[in-house]
C-alpha cells in the first residue's frame, strides 16, 4: 500500500519516541487539551473531515460531456452546416448533441448520489478529554469528530469508530479491526508499550491480523531464524498462517522474540501496534490515545493517491470509442472533398455542391451513437440500480464490465464468509474421531462462560456449532458442569476448562475434576505424557507436530485437544496444573465458503470470466478453498515469486495461474497490470485501502456497499454486497448494453456507407443531384429516430456467453462487406428507377427519382434493422415491441411521404406503380444476400 507522504510523516511520528516525547512534541498531556489551545489548532489544522473527492456538480458535469470525440466531430460538423447556411442540419445536430449530454450527465450525477449516501465509515462524534482552563480537572465529554485536533486526548471503548490517528497512551486488552485500511477481517491486539510486541510490518506493507477472540492470545510474532513474515494466533492460539504467511515446516508456531524492532523505511505505517487509526473500529477492550494526525494528514486520507504515481489509463470503452471516432472522421474528411471534386471535373458543379457534401458527410457520420450508447448503458445502469444490487458510477464502465474477461477478487469475505467452520476432528493414530470435536466443545463452552470474555471467540463457536451437529450431540450443560477457566491471554496460546460430573455440591470434594486444555498444538503436545494410552515419547510428539504442520500447511487452523482427571480441590487452579496430560487430537478449522459463490463462479466460468484469486493468505489456505469451491488452483504463486519476475515474464505467468498467496498491495496492483498488458479486459473487486493500487490499475474498480469510503469513492461499480451473483448479473447487463451499441453501428455504419457509395456513384452518372440535401437531413431524422429504438433491444442468449466489445478493425470488416452490399442494392434501384421513371420529363424525372431513392433507402434501413440487429441468426430471440414499431414507422414513411402533401416541398413527386413492384423485387433479392451473408458472418463479441 502506498501513502502519501503527508500521512506517513504524520504516522510515523506518532510511533517514533517514547509516550512522553510524543506527548512534548504535541503540546498535550494525559489531561488533554485546554479548550483555548484546541480553538488555536482547530483554526490552524482545519477541521478533521474526510478529503474525499466532491462530486462534481451537474453543470460541471453537462460542461465536460462533450469532450468524447464522436460529439466533436457532430460538433464541427454542426459549424459547417451552419456556416453554409443549412440551418436544418445544424439545427438536428445541436438537438441530438443537447440530448446526449443530458442523458449522460443526469445518469452519472444520479449514480453519484446513490454511492455518496452509502458513507457509513466515519464516526459522527468522539469522546474527548479536555480542560476549560489550564489549572481545571479534566472533562469528558463527547464532541464532534470534526472539531478533534492534534494533541486531543481521546478514549475509546467497544464499538467506537476511530475518529483519527492516535497514539495510545493506555490499552486493556484492546483489539481493534484495521478492515477498513487493510481488508483483513481478523481484529488485531494493540498495546500502549511500543515494547510489548515485535513488529507487523512485515514484507513492506502488509500487516499481519490477529485475531480477535477476547482474552486469548492473538499476537503476531517473527520467527528469529526464518522469513520476517509474521504469524498469526488465531482464537485459542493455535498457529495458523495469515494472509502473507506460512507456519514453520514442524507444525510449530514460531517463538516470540522479545523486542520490538523499528519499522524499515518506506514500511507501511500499520506496522505498529500502538497506534490506531481512522476508520478503524474496536473489538473489545478499551483505551486512551493522543490525536497525531486528523483530515488529510491520516493515514486513511494519505490513501487516496494512486499507489504507483501512473495515470489511470484509457478504459476499454475509451479505446473502443476512440478506435471507431478516428476511422468515421478519416472516412468524413475524405468523402466530402471526393464529393466536391467529382462533381466540379465531371459534371462542372462548384460551390453549389458544398450543402450536398456536408450532408453527405453527415450522413456518413452516426449522429445518433451519443444518444443511443448513453440511453442503452443508463437503461441497464437503472435496471441494476432499481434491483438495489448494483450501482454505476460512471456509464461507460457498465461497457467495460461487459467486456471484463478476468476477474481478480480477494478471498476474504468474496469467497468465503468470514467465519470459520470445522473440516476435521482426528484422535492421534489420525482417524477420524467426534470425541475430539466433544472435548474440544466441553473447553469452548466452560471457557466462554466462565471467562467473560468481551466478545466471543469465533473459533469456540464454530466448534459448538459442529458439535450440536455431530452425533451424539447432547446437552454439554448437562453432561458436565463448569468449575473454573483459564483462558488465553499475552504470552499463553492455551485456555483450560476444568469440570465436573454435575451432582450434589456437598459431595464435590470427593468427585474428580477434568481439565481439558485446547490450544496451539505446540504448546499442548509439550504438556502431554500419554497419547491413546500409551507413553507419549519424543518420537511420537515429533509425529504428532509433523501431522500438524501437514495440517496448518493446507491453510487449516488447527487446535490441539488434552485432558487430565485431577482430584477435587478448592483452591484454584493456575497454569503449572496443565501437565501430564493425556493427547485427545486435533481439530483443524477453515473459512466457510460463502454460499453463493461456487454457483457464482461456475456461472462466471460459462459467461467466460476467468477469475483470479489474489490474497495475503497462505498458499494452502486459498487453494483449499478454490478446491472446496469446485475452482482447481493448480500452480499456487507467492509474492516473493512476483517480486523476482520481470513485467514480460508476470504477464505470461499471471495469464496461466488461478491463485496468488501472500499478496501484498503492490503485488495485486502488478499481476492487475500484467493481465492488462497481456490483452485482457480486467476487473478487480475490492473493498480495503490496500486494494486501492490494484482497482486503479484495473479496468473496471468494483466494491461492495460496505467497503471503505475512500475504496467506494474511487470505484465505477459499487455492489450491495460481496455477491459474484450480483456482479455476473451486472456482467451480463453490460454485455446486453453493448450488444445494443454494437448492433446499431453495424446498422447505421452499413447503411450509411452503402448510401454513400451510391451517392458518389449518382453523382457521376446523372446529371443532377441524386438526392437533395433537404432530402438527406429528412431521411437521416427518420432514420436516426428508428434506430434509438435499438438502445432497447434484447440481444439473444449468445450475447451473453461471451465478453463483449466494441472493436473497431471487426467493426470496418462489417461495414466495409455490408456497406458494399447495401450500395449494390442502391444502384440496383437506379436501374428500377431509370425504367419506371423514363417517360416523364426532366422535371417531374428528378423529382420522381428523388422520390425512388427515398423510398429505396428508408425500406432498405427498416430491413437491415431486422436482419442484423440480433446477432448471426434474425431469427435468434423475438423481436421486441420498440424495434417492430420503428421498422414499421419507418417503412409507413418511406411509402407514404411522396404521396403526402410534403411531398412536393421535398422535391418528390408520387410513382409510377410498376416501380413499386420492381422494388419489391429488389428488396426481396437484397433481403436474401442479406441474410445469407450475415449467416456467413462469425458471430461477432460485441462487434
């Protein structure tokens, strides 16, 4: 994770010097500030809010959204039309330019409103101590977060949202979930006495997360004679390998080392354990720290530049569009000299033909592609956003998700719940045995009740929860009865439970207790004499520490199990008690797989998303969770692995691997960047501040509603939860938008190429104009007002089997063979036209040929609308209810326009009959090259 240099300046002098030095340096003390000096600093530091991005407002937003080339190039063609005085087109093309951006800024502002009323991160008010005056006793008293200052004093207790960066002065027993800066779910132990715990630091950036479970002992520690990556204990201490690490090959945890070594340089600010920062919340326990850094200078806020420095680059939508724009304006910036020069050296016209060039150019041009990609993308946007599961930030994304062929999630909370479940309870000879999972449920239940621990430990309840469900089950309350706990605590990765057969009080003296001890396998087997009723030896201890090793090394949690029968005593009972006993076994743990996702990945897999797993875990655990989620891993790379590749060679290795462990930030951004490079459309779903760099990298950013603010603002999907169901939804949403943009500039692009052709044609063989520029602007508004129907298409089922995206080399092999196809067809009806119309003068002749062709061409583009809107196959899908109206609008104009009364100030006169039925002949001919054709066609991905 990268910082900005402010907020690890600010961080790292909390964490540099003693309590006092820290305290001298801010001008504070235990007592907190006097009012008067917090006035001073409030002026001075600013309020302590959050600098997140502003949306921009909707005039601001309506200023930039013509910037996208296909809306400049209507633009100046819009200043042409007008500069030679064809106010119609001009006037058409400011109306289609004014509804495009509205349509885009009104659904991007909309968008924007919806994602700004998730913010739930930030606490609203913190309890503060303060001074009225310099001699008055201390206050507490709750405050506004944004009125905290550098040096206030603040307390925390459970469920308090940290308000800003502090230093602790005092902690009891505090664990404090760091989520919101690291995604790690596992609260973490934080300590006033910087002493008291080596450092998390790790590998540069990511910390280690403890685990909560109250009372037990969740400290993160290095092994002194292998890797620096830390070690996590997790619920009664049992070693298991958090996201960065593995445990020792023995299947012992390593010893802790007694001092704290400073962070490196350039380490993530995490690294320390006594400091907390905004945004973070508390588990359980309570403290007290000094403020040392508030708004911008947080460690939260330093987040939000990107982590490498690098511009976001061009989104597929970008490039697509752009791709397509530079071709259109090469085609209009030719077609309209051609038109000039043709028809002053062959028919001896000049300037006069100008009106007719610049209709020809607007012909050419799909004036209507900013109104129908920003209505077909805000319509899907709104569908998913009226389903409450999914919102767009910024429309064109709902492209880029549809044209997402990797998917990189993290494991935690994506694909599995975040809780864990027991996969395992074994005796020692490594059989399956449920009475293991029994005692181990005697010493979770008398040490949750009888310690008072703050919040329950997960790894105790899980095991209850699988031992109601394993047979026998029974009333563990009834079958024994609680005397004493002794739980886990700093330095001690075992809890004790010591019990009794339930009875008469009076008779507990001459009763025996148990004591049943769980905890981390090597602290257990050291205090065990006897395994399955035998003599346990160091063979045999060093058998049963390999087993755990075997365990811990599929990314399990594994807990060890003993008993011992004591005579009944009333004196308490301390740890020196916890020997010579007998071995029961081991129960291992995993994360439970969340219970949509292998549904949502097999569905992914037919869509042909491709997912990639990116984590911190250990390797064993993520690729047992892929294995339990139907998803084979295969080759398992490390980050250390990714450090030693050159960017060349992570392409090709990031394109071939499924899982990535041991992950910190800058390794996600990186295999992010390498499947990009590689030629993928990639989309990574996040919900941290470590996951920032590698959303910024990715094509499309995706978070769920609960993610941090900072992680949402800078995402272009924001989910309901951390559902792939949703998201495959959201995938196949994007696919339809842009199978509806794709079909309507394979059909604008076709038509209008084909027409241009036949009009360079007409124009070197007739001797007038084969189509006025009135004419032309007509048929191009009817045209363009059928085709917006297409933004409501519904692409058949093999639309949504496949990535979808515009491209536009596919796009000018389409157009170029249809466009061919459709001029064949035009100069065909001049041959239909030249028969029918020969016997009229000159006069009336134009006006009737006029006529033809207008006729020609509106019935031509209502076929094509039908033929090629829905993918190789016409027949695929029935056609909807929008597009059978706008073909039939559209062929009722062509018909009937010439008869009207419009007709003779359009220059059309009626036909004769015989040229209707010619052309139906000739529509009926183009209407099977058409569809032959287009069965001939690969089914395009988009286009």
């Amino acid at each position: 994770m990268a910082w900005a240099p402010e907020a690890r300046t600010a961080a790292v002098r909390g964490a540099d010097g003693t309590t006092l030095e820290v305290l001298r340096a801010l001008g504070s003390g235990p007592r907190g500030l006097v009012e008067e000096q917090a006035e001073e600093r409030l002026v001075r530091h600013g309020e302590n809010t959050f600098p997140g991005r502003r949306p921009d407002s909707w005039p601001r937003r309506f200023a930039r959204s013509p910037r996208d080339p296909f809306t400049a190039v209507l633009l100046v063609l819009g200043l042409v039309s007008a500069a030679v005085a064809a106010w119609g087109t001009a006037c058409v093309i400011a109306v289609l330019v004014t509804v495009s951006c509205v349509l885009r800024t009104t659904g991007e502002h909309r968008a924007d409103r919806s994602a700004a009323a998730l913010r739930d991160l930030l606490a609203t008010t913190a309890t503060v101590r303060r001074r009225a005056t310099a001699g008055s006793p201390p206050l507490t008293r709750e405050l506004p977060v944004d009125q905290l200052v550098p040096g206030d004093v603040v307390l925390l207790a459970p469920g308090d949202v940290v308000p800003a960066d502090l230093r602790l002065l005092r902690a009891t027993a505090l664990t404090v979930h760091e989520a919101a800066l690291t995604g790690e779910s596992a609260p973490v132990e934080k300590y006033a006495d910087a002493a008291r715990l080596p450092d998390r630091s790790g590998d540069g950036g990511t910390p280690a997360s403890a685990a909560p479970h109250s009372g037990h002992d969740s400290r993160t520690t290095t092994a002194p004679c292998a890797s620096p990556a830390p070690i996590r204990h997790s619920g009664t201490g049992a070693a298991t390998a958090p996201e960065g690490t593995a445990p020792r090959g023995d299947g012992r945890a390593p010893a802790p080392v007694p001092d704290h070594p400073a962070p490196r340089p350039g380490a993530s600010p995490l690294g320390h354990p006594h400091l907390c920062f905004q945004g973070s919340s508390v588990v359980s326990g309570s403290g007290s720290g000094v403020v040392v850094a508030t708004g911008a200078g947080t460690v939260l806020s330093g987040a939000l530049p990107r982590a490498d420095g690098r511009r976001r680059p061009p989104s597929p939508f970008d490039r697509s569009v752009n791709g397509i724009a530079w071709t259109l304006i090469r085609f209009t910036l030719l077609t309209a000299p051609l038109v000039l020069i043709a028809s002053a050296l062959l028919r001896g016209r000049g300037l006069e033909t100008l009106p007719f060039a610049v209709a020809v150019a607007v012909g050419l041009t799909p004036e209507m592609l900013p109104v129908v990609v920003t209505t077909a993308l805000a319509r899907g946007a709104a569908l998913l956003a009226r389903d409450g599961e999914v919102i767009v930030r910024r429309l064109p994304a709902l492209h880029d998700l549809g044209a997402v062929d990797v998917l990189c999630v993290d494991k935690t909370g994506t694909l599995t719940e975040d809780r864990p479940v027991l996969t395992l309870s074994e005796g020692p000879d490594g059989r399956e045995d449920p009475e293991v999972l029994r005692w181990a449920a005697v010493n979770a239940l008398w040490t949750l009740h009888l310690s008072e621990l703050p919040v329950p430990d997960a790894l105790d309840e899980a095991i209850l929860d699988a031992a109601e469900e394993c047979p026998p089950g029974g009333d563990l309350f009834e079958e024994f009865e609680g005397i004493e706990a002794l739980p886990c605590g700093p330095g001690r990765r075992l809890s004790t439970a010591v019990v009794r057969p339930p009875g008469d009080p009076r008779f507990a003296l001459a009763a025996r207790h148990t004591l049943v001890v769980k905890g981390a396998p090597e602290d257990v087997l050291e205090r065990c004499a006897r395994a399955a009723g035998a003599e346990l030896d160091a063979t045999g201890r060093e058998r049963l520490a390999r087993r755990a090793g075997e365990l811990a090394a599929e990314g399990l949690r594994v807990l060890a199990v003993a008993r011992a029968a004591r005579p009944a005593r009333a004196r308490p009972y301390t740890p020196a008690d916890e020997r010579d006993l007998d071995f029961v076994g081991f129960v291992a743990l995993s994360d439970a797989p969340a219970p949509s996702a292998a549904e949502a990945l097999a569905v992914l897999a037919r869509h042909g998303v491709d997912v990639k797993v990116l984590t911190g875990d250990h390797p064993g655990t993520a690729a047992r969770v892929c294995r339990e989620l139907g998803v084979a891993p295969g080759e398992v790379v490390t980050g250390d692995r990714i450090d030693a590749l050159a960017d060349a060679e992570l392409s090709g290795l990031a394109v071939r691997t499924t899982v990535f462990a041991r992950c910190a930030p800058e390794h996600k951004a990186r295999v992010v960047r390498a499947l990009r490079a590689a030629g993928h459309t990639t989309g990574f779903l996040g919900d941290g501040v470590n996951d920032l760099a590698a959303m910024g990298s990715a094509d499309v950013g995706i978070c769920p509603r609960d993610g941090v603010d900072v992680v949402r603002e800078a995402a272009d999907v924001v989910l309901a939860s951390k559902d792939l169901t949703a998201l495959d939804r959201a995938i196949v949403a994007g696919r339809h938008s842009t199978g509806n943009i794709a079909a309507y500039l394979r059909i604008a692009l076709s038509s209008n190429f084909g027409n241009v052709i036949a009009m360079l044609v007409a124009g070197l063989l007739l001797p007038f104009l084969p189509m006025l520029p009135a004419q032309v602007l007509v048929q191009n508004l009817c045209f363009d007002a059928a085709q917006l129907a297409l933004a409501f298409d519904r692409p058949g089922p093999g639309a949504q089997l496949r990535p979808a995206l515009l491209r536009p080399r596919a796009l000018l092999r389409f157009v170029t063979g249809f466009g061919l196809l459709n001029a064949v067809a035009d100069v065909a009806t001049f041959g239909v036209l030249a028969l029918a119309v020969r016997s009229l003068g000159e006069g009336e002749g134009q006006s009737a040929f006029h006529a033809g062709w207008f006729t020609e061409n509106l019935l031509t583009q209502a076929l094509v609308m039908l033929l090629l809107r829905s993918g190789r196959h016409a027949a695929e899908g029935r056609v909807p209810g929008p597009i059978r109206l706008a073909t039939a609008a559209l062929a009722v104009v062509g018909l009937l326009l010439p008869l009207s009364p419009l007709g003779p100030p359009l220059s059309m006169t009626p036909l004769p009959p015989v040229y209707y039925g010619l052309l139906a002949l000739v529509l009926v001919v183009y209407g099977g090259l058409l569809a032959a054709a287009r069965a001939r066609q690969p089914s395009p991905s988009g286009v």
